[in-house]
C-alpha cells in the first residue's frame, strides 16, 4: 500500500518525507529486496515449470515466499537496530503475542504468498480444515464487510498467535502499531470518526518494494500476479492441488483482491518514524 499511495496524489505535510526523504542506505536496502525477490522468483517459476508434481511446483514457489519473508525480517531488523529516530524505535511498536486484533481483516497478499501459506499449512488437516470453511465465510466480503462479520483468520490460533507464525504474510509482518487499544477501537467500531491510525510505514514500504519485484517476475513470465484475500487464495489451492499448474500456463485462476473502497482508503495515515 505504501508504495502505491507515494505515486498517487500529493501527500499531506506530514508523509513528504515518504517522497524524498530516503537516505542512500534505505533505497539500497529497497533496491536489493526488490531485486532478490525478482530474481528469486524468475528462477523459482522457470524450475516450478519443469517440476511434473503439483506438490513439487507448490514447494518450489513457496521457496520464495520463505526467502522473501525471512529477507524481510532482517530488513526490518536492521532498521529498527539503525533507524536515524534511534534503536529505543522498537519499544514504540505495541504489537505483542497474543494480540489479534489485526488478525480480524481481510489480508491482501500476492499468488506467491498464497502459494507458500498453502504449503505451510497442507500437511496439518486442522487448519486445512479451518481455511476451508472459514472462505464462503468471507466470500464477496469487502474490508469493512468483513470486520462487520467478525470472522477472525483462518490460521489465528487459540492462544491468540499465528498458527503459521514462520510462513505469515509480508502484510501481517510488516503491520506494526502504535497503539494496541487504537487497533481494537477499529475494529470493534470501525465506523466510528476518530483520529487516523498511525503504524509504521518502513517496514510496509520494504514489504511493498518484496512484493513490486515478485509482480515484475510474474509479468516476465506471463502469469497472472494480482493480489488475492489470503483465504479465498489459500482456500483456491487447496481444493484444487493443480491450480498452480494452471497459474504457472499464463492462466487467471485467482480471483483478485477487492481494495479498500476509495472514500475510507486514507483513514490509515503512515507515517515516517518520528514525524508527525
Ligand atoms: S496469517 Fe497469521 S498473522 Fe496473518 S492474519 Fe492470519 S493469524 Fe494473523
């Protein structure tokens, strides 16, 4: 999302730094994670096409959302060990284990990660199970139709954490808050006026360039590359093992995500670390 509201129209004062304000070191940084990822995924497709197994294709193309993922954490990492606010950045975010409630959305995620979640969870019937019949659940269900249905993730487990924590998508990484008792707020009422919702954007932004190089090797090779709801697409492989064989013929067997409506779509301010 990040980097599609940085090329649309002018930002308010307080997101002009998202504009210009990279320093060398966080467009190198951005730079190398769009062009592992792209590169990583051009192999991974041209080797997924010559694999014969729906199983060996799938784990091939999961390899790149585990790659893309664990870069991504050290990315992240390394920013909040060096970010220029300072290493005490990290102790602002709120996100702790056991807290969900961002585990209640919709999460846009790209066929790759579908792909590497659908592998992750295949072998365990319970949450093959759970995404199954949580999907017709969400079916059609735009963002806030689906907060309104109070359906939680498919693979939120009863603890409160991620039952595939390690294989989680770039979004559920890259989502950190400010303020826990905000994200609640949204949403238990997500109708209510109320200030705009900080997180913040670094880590969504390194997300975001992982996934404009991923699209790009899908657009190389002739697939399909829009994003999809991470059920509907989990739930898509999993009924149908050969989908992937027929994503990797140019074929467009996803249905792509339904974005946020354009009139809420800047509720959720991103701001720069350190500037308001
Ligand atoms: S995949 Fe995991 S982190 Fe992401 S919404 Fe589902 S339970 Fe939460």
């Amino acid at each position: 999302m990040g980097e599609a509201k940085r090329r649309g129209k002018a930002a308010p004062p307080h997101q002009a730094d998202l504009i210009t304000g990279f320093n060398d070191a966080e467009r190198q940084a951005l730079e190398r994670l769009r062009m592992g990822a792209y590169r990583h995924a051009s192999t991974a497709i041209t080797r997924a096409r010559t694999h014969a197994s729906p199983e060996q294709q799938r784990d091939e193309i999961a390899l790149v959302h585990r790659d893309a993922a664990r870069v991504l954490d050290t990315a992240t990492e390394t920013f909040f060990r060096t970010s220029r606010d300072g290493p005490g950045i990290e102790k602002k975010i709120a996100c702790r284990k056991g807290c969900s409630f961002c585990c209640w959305v919709n999460v846009e995620v790209t066929i790759i990660e579908a792909i590497g979640v659908a592998a992750a969870v295949q072998n365990d019937a319970t949450l093959r199970a759970a995404v199954m019949t949580t999907a017709p659940k969400l079916a059609g269900l735009d963002p806030y139709a689906r907060i309104r249905a109070r359906v939680p993730c498919a693979l939120l487990g009863a603890d409160g954490g991620c039952s595939i924590y390690n294989d989680r998508p770039r979004n559920c990484r890259a989502y950190t808050s400010y303020d826990a008792k905000r994200c609640e707020d949204e949403l238990t009422d997500p109708n209510a006026k109320r200030e705009k919702m900080l997180v913040f954007t670094w880590p969504r932004i390194l997300a975001s360039a992982a996934t404009v190089g991923l699209h790009k090797a899908c657009d190389d090779a002739g697939l399909q590359r829009c994003t999809v709801e991470l059920t509907d697409g989990v739930a898509t492989i999993l009924a149908e093992p050969n989908v992937i064989a027929r994503w990797l013929t140019g074929e467009a067997v996803f249905k792509p995500y339904v974005p946020l409506p354009p009139a809420r779509s800047t509720d959720v301010a991103e701001r720069r670390e350190g500037v308001e």
